[in-house]
C-alpha cells in the first residue's frame, strides 16, 4: 500500500470515535472505504445496479445516525455488512425485479485485501469478458435461493470467513457451509451444459 494510501486509510477505532463526533472526514473515510464492498453485497443480493447504490447510501446515512448504539462486540466491517445484507433483504421482498446484469468492474480503492474473482477451474480464461457467458453465470445466480446466493456473494466475491458469515446473517456455522455448499453445486449444475460446449468448441 502506497504512503498516500495509507494517510487516507482509517483504523476501526478513529473511525469510530470520529464518526461519533460527528466528523465530516471521518464519515468520507467511511464512505471511501467501504463503499464499493457494500455495494458488491446489495449487487449480489438484489441483482439492481441503481437499487444497490441507493441501498448503500442509505446503509451510510443508518450508519451516522446509530453510530452511538455501535457495540464494540462486533467490528465494525461486520456490523456495516450486516445492516447492508438486512437492507437488501428488505427491498429485496418488497418487489420483483427483472434481472439486469452489471457489466462494469468495481473497483475498491485502498483495499489490500480484495478478494480474487470467483473461478471454478473449468471456467473459460475469459469468461468475464464474454457476453455469453455472462449471461450464463448471471442467470444462474438469479435462480439460487436468496440464503444460498447471499453467502455465495459474503464468502465467493466479498471474502468474509465462514465465522464472519455466520455472524453477519446470525446463523450457525454449519448452515454457511450448507448453503455455501448448495450454492457451489447448483451453479456447477446450471453452468454445466455451456461449460460442455466450450469445452467441445475449444477441442475442434
């Protein structure tokens, strides 16, 4: 991590304290640190780029209005994930949407520990890059249960441990690594058919 980098990155406990004084910088510092991991959560959840960024905006105003109640219990990536994941739920259950599939790459800024991309090894080199298969993997997210996709995305593309997880959506250990798993075989399951045709298109 750059100098620069390292001046703009805030610990828990400074951001804490200042967001509890009510602290401009401290809100910013914030925002530029965890917006684009909150908006992969809403994304992954909700399926709808501009319901994701109003989701997060409104995670940040909760955020500043209840920083006063945060329990020390929890850290504080855990408590922002948890209030983005209850979020999206909510407007998740409130409507139907038509799926959309966001083409754009998020970027996270000063965040060392961004996770690789989700692979499963027989996956095309350039899967992200094709349309076609984009339109496979998003089609096979939208048909996983909400539980199953919403720790597909905390553990595949967010990164969280399977404790973090648990604690985020208040279950047991046991059921991330049961949805987890489910998750895991009905994409393999559903991608199965265009991963056999690429297979067979890249063999002639």
């Amino acid at each position: 991590m750059s100098n620069s980098l390292k001046d703009d990155f805030w610990s828990e406990e400074r951001l804490v304290f200042g967001l509890v004084q009510g602290q401009e910088e401290a809100y910013n510092a914030l925002v530029r640190q965890f917006q684009n991991r909150l908006f992969g959560v809403a994304y992954g959840i909700t399926q709808d780029r501009e319901e994701s960024l109003d989701i997060v905006q409104e995670v940040f105003i909760k955020v500043f209005k209840k920083i006063r109640y945060f329990k020390h219990e929890a850290k504080l990536s855990t408590w922002l994930h948890r209030i983005t994941v209850n979020q999206s739920l909510n407007i998740k259950r409130s409507w139907k949407r038509r799926f959309k599939w966001f083409h754009q790459t998020i970027e996270m800024e000063a965040d060392v520990h961004k996770p690789e991309p989700y692979r499963l090894s027989d996956l095309p080199e350039t899967r992200y890059q094709e349309k076609e298969f984009e339109r496979e993997f998003a089609k096979a997210l939208k048909e996983l249960s909400t539980d199953a996709r919403t720790v597909f995305v905390l553990k595949e593309l967010e990164g969280l441990s399977y404790d973090e997880i648990a604690e985020v959506l208040n279950i047991k250990r046991g059921t991330v690594s049961s949805r987890l798993f489910f998750a895991r075989r009905e994409l393999r399951k559903s991608l199965a058919a265009y991963l056999d045709k690429e297979q067979k298109n890249g063999s002639q």
